[in-house]
C-alpha cells in the first residue's frame, strides 16, 4: 500500500479539518438510514482526532457504539478522467463509509489506513457528501480485544453496560488520521517492493513494481535512482530489478541518508503515472548475542510511546509530532517501540528522515487477565477467528509499512499469556506469516511471562522483556531491583541463547514530587529505578537494548491505581521533562559509555 503523495501525475486533497458529528445513543442510526440525508442536530468536530475529549459532555467521553461523522466536498472537473480513492487514515475501531447515501467500504481494525476507488458513486464539478459511522465496541475478535459487561443487578439501572478492556491505555475513539482523496491514472502504479543489500562499499537496491488498470500489459516502467542532490544514480526498465550504488551512503541512524526511487509508467510514449519512493540502503542482522545494523553492532537507546496527548486524544497532530521527535533528538534515543499498534504512516516518514530505529508492534495487546486461573486462550475468547483477524492485520502492517528504513523489526503481540498451552501455535501461525511476508526482519514478541513459563521463546529472533521490579513486585523496594533483574535476564539467554531487549521498565511518577530518601511517585524514586537498572543492563553483554516505559504520561480509563492516567512517563503528557529525563541525557549521551557506543 503506497502512501498518498503529490507528482507529476497525481493529486492529493486533504478532507481534514471541522466535520458534523453525531453521537448515535440509542442505535437507531442505520435503522433511520441516517446516511441518505445530511445529519440533524450534528455538532461540530475536528478530524483527526478522538472525539472523547473535545467535549465537556462525560456522555459522549464514555459512549459505547457508533458515532456518524459527516462533511462535503467537490471533486474539481480536471479530475473527471482520473481514477479517484478515498483513503482513511484510521477510524477506531470499526467502520463504515457512505459517499452520497451509498455504502462503499467497511473496515475492521482502528490503527491502519483502508481505503477505496469512489468514482461510481462520486459526482463531478458537484458537492459530495461523506458519512463515515466510527464504532469503538471491542469484542474477543478484535485486536485490541475486549468484551462489553452487562450489568444485572439492584445497583444498576437497567441495560447498564462498561466496554472492558484489559490494555492500559484509554480507548481512545474517532477519526485519528487524515482523510485523503488522490488520484491516479486509470491504469497506475499499485505499489513498489524495495529490499536494500550491502556488498563491501556498494549498495544494492532491489524493487519489485505492481501495476493496476485494464493497459497494464501495454505499458512500460521506468525505474530511476536520485540521490539526495538530484543525480540520477541509475536508470532501468521493467517491472522488477536490481539497482547498484557504488560508494553507497548507508542509512543508520547518524546519518539517516535517503535516496529517491522515482517509478514511471509509460504508456503509448507518455507519461501515465508517477511515484516516488524514499530509500534508506541499509540490511538488519541478528547474530549470536547482538543486534547488526549495516555489520555494525547496535545499542537501543530509546522509549516506548503512544499516540496520545492532551485533547486531541490519539489524533495525529504534526505539531505534537515534530516536539516528540525534538524530544527524543534532544535526550540522545536512537530508537523507540510503537507500543502497542502501529503508529500513523507519517510518524514512520519522520522516523526515516530523522535516523530513528523502530520496533513496529501489532495492536495485540490486552490478550492476557495476569490470572492464571482465568485463561484467554481458549475457544470462547482468542480463539480461530482472532487468529484470522491477527493475521489479516500482520499483512496489512507490512503491506504498508515494508519499505520504511526505520522499521527494524516486528512485533507481533505485547504482554500476551504466553504461558498457557493454546499461546504456542497461535504465535507460531502469526510469527510464520511475518517470515513469509518479510524474511529480511527479525521478528519478536514482548514477553511480561517469565523464562521458564513461557512457550513462546523459541519462536523469535530477540527477546523482549517488559519488567517491573520495585513496582509491581515488591514495590518500593529498590535494594531488590540488581538482585532479581540479573538473575532473570541471565535465566532468558541461559533458556533461549538469544540477545534481549528490555522494553519496558519504569515508575510511575508525579511530576513535582519529590522524597528523600526516594519513596514511590517521587521523581528521585524514578531516577534511583532506572539507574539501578541500567547497572545490570551494562554487565551483560546479551542486553541489546534499553526502551523505558514511557515517553510521556499518557491517558488511561479510570482506576484507583492509575491517578489522572499512567504517570511513568520520562516527559509529562504536556511534553515538559521530569528528573529522569536529565539523567537519561546524560547516560545516552555519555561517549565515555562504551557500550552504548558501539
């Protein structure tokens, strides 16, 4: 799935912006057939964004089902002979799209783009009205999963009901990305295959060209590749080939060095279409105890995030975009999860242009009760048909995010029951058609289960590890943090002889708290947290990396546990730094640290 982009041949018009927007409280909307006339008693709502916090309505932050979102648009008459696709960035979790009254796509799963030809159903030169109806009900086949509560009792009004959930993050609901109109020519450029190799100095650049339209077979491509000055390096034809670069500049994350593989179709000696693709030249590798990016061993200093912050919810926001990556430039990560779902394609563009190194994660999370006497997968919960649904999102993930140099690894789930006995062959399934869709990427699950509890360990390239010790062991005691952390970490290579990465560790923590000697929610008790961490991290030379749990506070459903949503962030939900990010900066920008130099 190419991304939408501007060139000589294409057209991109951005439906972001103010919509009408209806909450749909008793479900009557597709029985009132709300969608063939414009929306009544609509309210105004920006797209993209989670409609949950614009509002001071509680009602519409908590409502459970559908909600209809609705604006107009022209399609100009110079589009007239081209062919035209709407595209939706995301709409959690579920959708339904109608152009003009009529239906023309549907969509499951909240955190990927679909999207669909409209030129039988648009109008030309007129006004076209788009409905898309946005559902947030999570049930056993969704990913995340979730199961809705019916309450029958004295103490609740009747057919109350609660959307449970077992993630730590709010579910977050709406249009949370552009909505894109492109064009194309009839026949088109489908999409384009790029795998990069190293031979000794030279670059290798692989690409595989799908065409589209009832010409294809008559026409011709042309592969060209720039470099970032404009030289045309190379210039060949056909559908598939090979292109190589003498004295290549690899891409790494010091110098996130982008080409410019420029696709022509040429059709009757003309130009048809046209597409540009940037290419990092760079080759992942894991080997014994290490992580090798271009032959290099390579150190992951960084954080897990979300896409999260204060209104907008789990909208895109360019401006929240570029203070995030500042962030990161500024505290020295050169890496970060997309915990727990994969982010908007624009973070992705980001992360190639500024270097960073990313753990791109499917949205299965919340697969686990953390009772093991309350099992998830069994045939009434994550059962065949999550399984189908898992694996259709793994396709659509690598389909779209394939060709991003950043993207060094997949992972398939976070914090999953690995220990019960159905998690093997569910995982096996998953991490068997990621090797298929893409072999030229390690792949790894992230673990919250113990060594020698889980059954999924032989299945990955790198173990990850999400571990609290101090917090939720033990809580407060730090003098236990060294002790416990190496003994496990040691007991993951002594089982599986596999580098590891721990991906989550960290504190909750009040910004402007403050105890000595540390106490829990202070910031001296998260600064004393990770430095005890890191001692143990930095005598084993198995550990390949570093993600501390979080970026930044970030909003969760309400809890006694959780005080105004989770609080370890390093940065607080307004992107200003606690302690810990000082003592980060100086750990990750410590040259003297050979280990985190290498």
């Amino acid at each position: 799935m190419l991304y939408p982009r501007e060139t000589r041949t294409r057209e991109v018009k951005d439906l972001s912006g103010i919509w009408r927007f209806k909450v749909d409280r008793e479900s009557k909307g597709y029985e009132q057939r709300w969608f063939e006339k414009p929306l009544e008693d609509a309210i105004l709502m920006p797209v993209p964004a989670s409609y949950n916090d614009i509002t001071q309505d509680e009602s519409i932050r908590d409502h459970i089902g559908d909600v209809w979102y609705e604006r107009t648009f022209y399609i100009p008459e110079g589009w007239k002979d081209k062919r035209i696709v709407l595209r939706v960035g995301s709409a959690t979790h579920h959708a339904r799209v109608f152009l003009n009254g009529e239906e023309i796509a549907q969509n499951k799963g909240g955190f990927l783009p679909f999207e669909v030809e409209i030129n039988k159903f648009a109008q030309i030169g007129c006004e076209n009205r788009l409905t898309i109806v946005v559902n947030n009900i999570l049930d056993w086949s969704c990913l995340p999963p979730g199961f809705i509560r019916e309450y029958n009792d004295p103490m609740h009004p009747e057919g109350y009901k609660t959307q449970e959930y077992l993630f730590d993050f709010f579910n977050y609901s709406g249009i949370h990305r552009p909505v894109l109109l492109y064009t194309t020519s009839k026949t088109y450029i489908e999409d384009i295959k790029v795998e990069t190799k190293i031979d000794g100095k030279k670059g290798i650049v692989c690409f595989k060209v799908n065409v589209s339209g009832e010409k294809k077979d008559e026409s011709q491509i042309a592969v060209a590749l720039y470099d970032k000055n404009g030289r045309q390096i190379a210039k060949v034809e056909g559908s598939e080939g090979m292109i190589e670069v003498e004295d290549a500049i690899f891409w790494d994350p010091s110098n996130p060095y982008l080409y410019k593989l420029n696709v022509t179709l040429i059709h009757d000696g003309k130009i048809a279409d046209e597409y540009y693709l940037p290419v990092g030249i760079r080759i992942v590798e894991v080997k014994d105890k290490r992580l090798y990016l271009n032959g290099k061993p390579v150190y992951l200093k960084g954080l897990a995030k979300h896409e999260d912050s204060d209104i907008r919810g789990k909208g895109y926001d360019p401006v929240i975009a570029m203070k995030d990556f500042n962030l990161l430039k500024w505290i020295g990560a050169n890496s970060f999860r997309t915990s727990h779902y994969p982010y908007a394609e624009e973070i992705l563009n980001l992360a190639d242009e500024y270097g960073f190194l990313v753990i791109d994660e499917a949205p299965a999370v919340g697969m686990n009760f953390f009772n093991k006497n309350e099992k998830v997968f069994t045939l009434e919960r994550i059962n065949q048909k999550t399984l189908e649904h898992h694996l259709e999102v793994i396709r659509q993930l690598i389909a779209r995010d394939k060709n991003h140099p950043s993207v060094i690894m997949w992972s398939v789930a976070n914090e999953a029951a690995t220990y019960e006995d159905g998690a093997y062959e569910y995982f096996k399934t998953v991490i068997d058609e990621v090797r298929k869709l893409d072999p030229t990427r390690p792949v790894t699950l992230v673990e919250s289960s113990f060594p020698d509890e889980t059954k999924v360990g032989s299945l990955v390239d790198v173990i990850c590890v999400n571990r609290y010790y101090s917090w939720y062991s033990d809580p407060g005691r730090l003098d236990l943090i060294e002790f416990q952390l190496e003994k496990e970490l040691k007991r993951w290579f002594e089982l599986y002889q596999k580098p590891v990465i721990i991906t989550e560790y960290g504190a909750d923590t009040i910004a402007g708290f403050h105890s000595s000697p540390p106490m829990m929610f202070s910031e001296e008790y998260q600064c004393e947290m990770l430095k005890r961490y890191h001692r143990v991290f930095d005598r084993l030379d198995f550990v390949i990396g570093e993600h501390i749990w979080n970026f930044a506070d970030f909003a969760t459903k309400q809890e006694v546990r959780r005080i105004m949503g989770n609080r370890k962030g390093i940065f607080t939900r307004q992107r200003q730094p606690k302690m810990a990010a000082f003592l980060l900066k100086e750990r990750w920008q410590n040259s003297e640290h050979k280990k985190l130099e290498e």
